[in-house]
C-alpha cells in the first residue's frame, strides 16, 4: 500500500515536470496576416469593393446642388419678412440691454439668430411669471413654466400653447423635480395679502416656496449647473425707517405680524440663497462635466421687486392697484385705509410697444438684465416716483371715473408708512431704470381689467400707444 502511494507521487511529479510551461516562439507579423486572412475568408473583400462601387456609383449619378448665392452684407443682415420682426426685437433687446448681450458672444447682428437657452420659470402662469415668458419666447429660448396654480392661470400662457418651445408643468415646487435647464427664474409665491393671508402656515413653511420652494430650486441649480434669479420683495424692509430704502439696509420687520409669513419667508429665501452662494456653492460646485464653468456664467441673482401693476393682475387680490381699478370699473367706492398717506411707488410690469418696436422697460427687462450679468445682488427693481393712497386715488379717477367716491376704512395692522426704492445699483451696474409713469401705464392696466371683468374690450384704449418718457 505504502509503495503504491509512492509510485503515484513519483508519477505526478514526473508528469508535472512535463507539463511545464514553455512560451512559443512570437509572430511580429501576426498583427497585419489576421485582418488579411479576415477579408479574404468567405468572400469579404469582394463585397467590401462591391460596396465601394455602388457607392460611387450613386454619388457620380446624383445631381449637383445649386450653388450658395453670392456673399452680400444685404443679403446677411436683411431677413425675410417672417422673421424680420423676431430678429429686431432681438436685436433691439441687445442693444438697449446697455451691458452687452444676452449671450456670451456678444451683441447678435440684425438677422443672425443667437442661441436659445433652456429656462425654467416657476410661477410662470402668475402676473409676473407670465410677462416673463412672453419676454424669454419672444427671444428665442425654450421656456419651462412650473406652476401649481394656486394663484396662477393657463389663461395668462394659453397664446404660447402648441409652440414647441413652450412647457406648462403643474407641479407645486415644494417637491422636488429634476429638469436640465441652463437658467432658474424663482418666481413661484403668492405676493398679495389675500393669497398668503389664506394660509400662512403653509405660505412660509412650504407653499410660497420661500423655503422649501427655495431650497428645492437652489438644489436643482446646483446639480445641473444653471443660474439662479431670486424674486425677493420691498417687504424684506418691513415698515421701514429710512427712506429710500438702498439694498444695504436691513429693515424693520415685525416677526410675529401678520404679514411677516410673507416678510420672513422672502428674508429667509435670500438667506438660503446667499448661504448656497457662499458655501455650498451653486456658482462653485456643479454636476460632473461641469465643474470648471465660468463663475459669471452661473451663480445665484437676488432681485428685491417693488409694488408693480398692469394686465394680468389678480382682480380681487386686495393689491391697492388692482382694488382701486376694478372698484372704479364696477362704480364702486376706493377704499383707502387709514389716511391715505402711506406712500408707495409702482412700476409697470413690462414691455410697451409701440409700431412694431419694443421699448424696454420696467421690472420684467430688469429681471433679465441682472440674470444676464455678472452682479449678485440683491438689486432694488421698483420706480422710485412716489404715491401717496390718495394720490393714486386721484390718478385712478381721472383715467376711468372722474365721478368715483373715496371710502376711508381703519387700516390693516402693520401697514408700511412709506415706501419706495433707492435704485442707483440698477442704474449703474444693470443700466436699467423704468420708463414708464403711473399715468401712461395704468390705462394698459384698465383695458385688461375691463375686458375680464365685462367681456368687452374697447379696441381705441387696447392700442393706446405708449413711449418711453
């Protein structure tokens, strides 16, 4: 038995010694005989020339194109009439814009197309949102509007319907959602008492987005890389205690008012978004592929927007300007709180035109301008002429009833006395300014409110030509 085991391990060992492992001899040319023997096995080569044949074959036979018509600056810088409007008003925007383009490479000839962006806007079917759509459509880009409609309406976007640069999302922004986009408009908040009076629990902790909202839009930003535009508000200064307010006061703010659901949650919001700007870094860190852009190619904006009106306003939003107009329309009294001595300043909300041109004005180009630069902020966007309640009254009733009655009430708890911006940044940093007055705006304002509120529509005050002054 012993021996047996020992002839088995001799065996083994014998056979190992001849299953050693002894590397074959190389082949330099084997690298360029196995694509040779490839071709020439079952045919291959024959059909590869057969390809090459019929290929040249189709291509010999294939009528020449018309040659490109001649090099002439009339004929680059002069677009057809479909697009001769388009390309103006793009060009225009550029020009008037003071800063530069609105791209990167600088200022758009008349009839050469820039590139589109891809924007989204949250709150995009508001009164504010929507003029905004109407702004970033008109120049070429592609628009994603998200709105819940809690104080929004398809009616404000229903004309951009079945354009295919347009996106109408229903979704309200305190859940998250995950879009490839270059830019971020947060606009997404009820601004009037009435709307974030209704629930102001939810107003500062969810709904009006100015913290979870805020938080979801500044996440998105940072994970795809896009600018962030903040739509802050005037309310930040609370009842303020100097007059004007520059962007470097802090305010006076009552924190447990009942306006301060509104007041803390814009603070807050601008808090959050300094805190993404400083330290987790929206304009610093982005995705993979992205983390070596350019700082002033992305980053977080800050716009602080004052009292502004003009078609498409909520009627009954308890707005003074909105009150005032649709109480007149109905012949009913102005309600004037307290004394009427409260001041307050008003900008119109966006472009007039006039002849087929575009003025560029007020708050909507003013959003653009500071998303399109290189400046953080926060910016004052208002019109720094000042109304006091009663003035505005006087205003209203010269342009829809000279004959309307003025009704005092007790004003509303926290009321600001007065208000009204210091806009020199915008000035010199944005080189924007508003154009327009209370007085030629607000018969815009009274034409979209007569319609909606009558059904009828007075073509002479639709076509009211406007210019700036």
């Amino acid at each position: 038995m012993g021996s047996e085991l020992i002839y088995r391990g001799h065996e083994d060992e014998s056979q190992q010694q001849s299953d050693a492992y002894s590397p074959k001899r190389s082949k330099p040319w084997l690298p360029v005989i196995r694509p040779i023997r490839y071709l020439l096995r079952e045919q291959r080569l024959l059909f590869v020339l057969v390809g090459i044949a019929i290929a040249t074959l189709f291509f010999t036979l294939l009528p020449p194109s018309s040659p490109p018509p001649p090099y002439s600056a009339d004929s680059l810088f002069q677009p057809d009439d479909s697009t001769q409007l388009s390309h103006r008003v793009s060009y225009q925007s550029n020009h008037a814009a003071g800063f530069g383009s609105f791209s990167s490479g600088g200022k758009i000839p008349l009839g050469l197309k820039r590139k589109g962006l891809r924007i989204v806007v949250t709150g995009g079917a508001g009164f504010v949102g929507s003029h905004l759509v109407d702004r970033l459509i008109g120049r070429g880009d592609s628009v994603i509007v998200v709105d819940n409609f809690f104080t929004g309406r398809k009616e404000n976007l229903m004309h951009h319907f079945g354009n295919p640069r347009f996106e109408l999302i229903r979704h309200d922004v305190v859940e998250p959602i995950l879009l490839e986009v270059d830019q971020i408009y947060h606009l997404a908040c009820p601004a009037s008492p009435v709307h974030y009076k209704f629930n102001p629990v939810k107003t500062i902790i969810s709904f009006c987005t100015n913290v979870v909202g805020t938080l979801n839009m500044l996440g998105l930003a940072k994970r795809v890389g896009a600018r962030f535009l903040l739509t802050s508000t005037s309310e930040v200064y609370g009842d303020p205690l100097q007059h004007p307010q520059v962007e470097t006061y802090w305010g006076n703010v009552n924190p447990i008012g009942v306006r301060s659901c509104y007041d803390e949650g814009k603070r807050t919001a601008e808090t959050l978004t300094m805190d993404y700007h400083r330290g987790a870094g929206v304009e610093v860190t982005y995705n993979i592929g992205r983390l070596f852009k350019d700082l002033l190619e992305n980053g977080v904006r800050i716009a602080r927007i004052f009292n502004t009106y003009g078609p498409r306003m909520c009627i009954d939003d308890g707005r003074v300007v909105s009150n005032f107009v649709a109480q007149a329309l109905r012949k009913e009294p102005l309600t004037v709180y307290g004394d009427g001595k409260q001041t307050r300043s008003f900008q119109y909300v966006s472009d007039l035109k006039a002849d087929g041109f575009v003025h560029f004005i007020c708050k909507v180009e003013g959003l653009m301008r500071l998303m399109e630069g290189e400046h953080v902020g926060p910016f004052n966007l208002g019109n720094p002429g000042e109304f006091t309640m009663l003035e505005l009254a006087q205003v209203v009733q010269e342009t829809i009833d000279p004959n309307a009655k003025i009704e005092y009430r007790p004003n509303t708890e926290d009321d600001p006395h007065k208000r009204k911006p210091d806009i020199t940044r915008a000035k010199e940093l944005l080189g924007w300014e508003p154009k327009v007055s209370l007085r030629k705006g607000l018969p815009l304002m009274v034409s979209d409110f007569r319609q909606r509120i009558f059904g009828d529509h007075n073509e002479d005050s639709a076509s009211i030509t406007m210019t700036s002054d």
